[in-house]
C-alpha cells in the first residue's frame, strides 16, 4: 500500500510539472479575431471603429472594431482579422501593415478575442458592408487617451458573485466606445504609452 501512494505521488508529481499554463473555462469560448486600424488623418494618428447594425445576431448596435469569429480556413487570428476586415468595410489585407496582436481577452458573450493590430493608408475607399456595419468613424488616439473622456461603470454580473467593471468613453460624434471594445482599446492605449516613454 506504501508503494502505491509513492507511486501516485509520483506520477501525480510529474504530470503536474508537465501542464502548461493555459486557462480554462467552464464553457468553450468562440475563438475570434479583431482588426485594431490605425490610420493617420491631417498629422493626428486615429482608430478606426464601426458601429455594427442593429440587424446583425451578435452586438447588434454596438461600436466595434472589425473583426468576427476565427473560421477554420483562417489559419491564424491575424487572417481572420484582415478577411473580417475586408468582409465588413471593404479594407483590402493588402493594404494593412499587421505589427502583431495584444494578449486575447474573454467576454461575457463567451468569445475570446484576438486583437490585431494593423497600419492602414489614409484618405481610404471604405466600402461598409451594409448588413452588418452601419457606420465607420475614426477617433483620434489623443483623445482615446485622455483621462477625462474615460468612465468607469459597474454592473451586475450576468450570474451570481462581485459587481464587473465596465470601462465607457465618453460620447464622441455621436458614438459611445464601451464594454470590450473598450477595454481592447485600453490595452492598446497602454502598450502606446510604454513606447512612448
């Protein structure tokens, strides 16, 4: 009986020094992808935003990045970021230089997203997709990053435990900047500020 428990501890001991790092859910999240489109407009760097349809099954009505779910024949985040892009507001991948992606964030929707972080060339021929995008809007990162136009909120969970908090731009033409893509855009906001130091 010794031997046993020793052997267990063992294995035990071993295969937990073989797991990686990875975090887990209770559900399975639906891998998707996001374009971050950077763009420079009469000397001042913008980001470019959609506002999604009110039609459309997922986020209807919300300000959003272009960007959807990660499709088997993508390959990569960064592939499913630039044919969502394409798909949406008619940005050819060819015209968008990728540096890379921020780290991937979970929703309360269930999705875990891939933000894609990519250079686009400007004046730009937008074509929205009228199905799913009702409008494109570009904000510059100036005022992205300026405290004052940031609030945060807090909101009761979609289940039981600790109130979440929910990160709001202030109103800009019209648009309000919330919730994920908010917090996608904070994190870009803070990688900008660390280069810029």
């Amino acid at each position: 009986m010794v031997r046993r428990v020793d052997d267990l501890r063992a294995r035990l001991r071993r295969s937990l020094s073989e797991l990686d790092s990875r975090i887990e859910t209770e559900w399975d999240a639906i891998p998707a992808a996001v374009l971050i489109p950077i763009y420079q407009e009469e000397g001042h760097w913008k980001l470019l935003f959609t506002r999604r349809t009110d039609s459309v099954d997922v986020h209807a009505g919300q300000v959003s990045f272009p960007g959807g779910q990660i499709e088997a024949s993508d390959g990569t985040a960064i592939s499913a970021a630039l044919r969502e892009a394409e798909e949406e507001i008619g940005l050819n991948p060819a015209d968008v230089d990728t540096l890379g992606q921020l780290n991937p964030l979970f929703t309360v929707t269930q999705f875990l997203i891939h933000p894609v972080v990519g250079f686009f060339p400007w004046p730009y021929s937008l074509t929205p997709n009228p199905s799913e995008v009702a409008r494109t809007f570009g904000v510059p990162i100036d005022w992205l990053s300026d405290p004052k136009n940031l609030e945060v909120r807090e909101r009761r969970p979609m289940i039981s435990g600790p109130n979440v908090r929910v990160y709001y731009f202030k109103e800009f033409e019209g648009e309000t900047i919330w919730g994920v893509t908010a917090r996608i855009t904070l994190n870009f906001l803070q990688l900008v500020n660390v280069e810029n130091r």
